[in-house]
C-alpha cells in the first residue's frame, strides 16, 4: 500500500489494525479472505470506509481504483459469506 492509500483511508477512518489487514494479503482485491461470521461487521465497516475514501470520483475512476476494486471484493465476500449461512450455493 503506497501512503497515499494509506492517508486517503486513515483519512476515512480505518484504523491501523485495518490497514495491517489490508497488507497482509497485498491489498490484492483478488486475495481478500473470506469472512467468518464474526467478522462480516469489520467487512461493511472496510468496505464503507473505502467506499467513502473514492466518493468524491466519477463512477468510472471508481471502478478503476485500488479502493474500488477493494470495496467491490469485499462485498462480495460478505455476500457470498450471507448467502453460504442461509445454506444457498452455487455448488448444488
């Protein structure tokens, strides 16, 4: 993470503890870990920081973004978390 990232989401109100998460797996969007169920509030809580760290970006430099391509795995997980606790896979 370069420390412009770093300052944007210190500045949206991330923790250190946070942006140590988000280093230990690269802030690769593709290596996001799966959530366990007492971790999905830690997950929205990250992903509306993030959200709100590229607010002020057109739709387009969003999606471009390492915070939005962040965000957008994170949420991911946390549903693909949701809909594996109410039993419903894409693996049946």
């Amino acid at each position: 993470m370069d420390a412009a990232m770093r300052e944007r989401l210190t500045l949206a109100g991330l923790t250190a503890a946070d942006i140590d998460w988000f280093e230990s797996f690269g802030c690769d969007d593709s290596r996001v870990p799966k959530p366990r169920a007492d971790q999905i509030a830690d997950y929205r809580r990250r992903e509306a920081a993030l959200n709100a760290s590229i607010a002020p970006l057109s739709f387009a430099e969003r999606g471009e973004s390492s915070e939005g391509r962040l965000a957008a795995a994170i949420g991911a997980r946390i549903a693909d978390a949701e809909d594996e606790a109410a039993g419903d896979s894409d693996e049946n």
